[in-house]
C-alpha cells in the first residue's frame, strides 16, 4: 500500500500544479487591461508603451510599466515625456508618476 501511495503521490502533486496554469490567452488579457489602464491613467498625450511590463511577485501584487508621450500643457510646448505605471493587479488601478530622469536602455 505504501508503494503506490508513494507511486502515485508525485503524478497527483504535478497533475495539481498544472490544472491551476494561466492560459496564454488569460496573460494576454490581463495584459491589455494593464496596458489599458496605464494609457487611461496616463497625464501625456499620444502615449505608448515602452518595452515589456515588470512582473512582480504575487506577494508584491504589482506590475511596472514605462509610458511615453507628449506633454500636452502649452507651457511644456508639446515636448516628450516618460511616466512610469504602478498597476496592482489584485484592483486593476493605475497609478502614475513622471519619469523623465529614467534611462531608456535597448
């Protein structure tokens, strides 16, 4: 009896583990809400996103993402900007701040 509890004990901890995987299509979809969010929240026109988002751990519960656009108040004369989203996952709200001083590296 201990031999195929301990035979099927590994099997049944696998099985588990990748019946709770995200699909590809849920990733895709939580991104475009992220990404959306981000875009809605943003203070910049014509804004787009830089790069790929910053995956936090669940514990953290956020996602980082690097926005670009143009600052649309006259006195800034239309010049480009960077704003960097903080996204909590958990509440699907974005929050912004400026990110001129961060360096784009490709």
């Amino acid at each position: 009896m201990k031999r195929i509890i301990g035979a099927l004990l590994p099997t049944l901890l696998l099985s588990s583990t990748l019946a709770h995987a995200s699909s590809e299509e849920a990733w895709q979809k939580s991104r475009e809400v992220m990404v959306q969010a981000c875009i809605n929240a943003s203070h910049l026109s014509k804004v787009k996103v830089l790069g790929e988002p910053i995956e936090y751990d669940d514990n953290t519960g956020y996602s980082a993402l690097l926005l670009e656009g143009r600052y649309p108040q006259q006195h800034m004369k239309n010049r480009r900007g960077r704003e960097l989203c903080l996204f909590q996952r958990s509440s699907g709200r974005a929050n912004i701040s400026e990110a001129d001083k961060l360096r784009w590296v490709k």
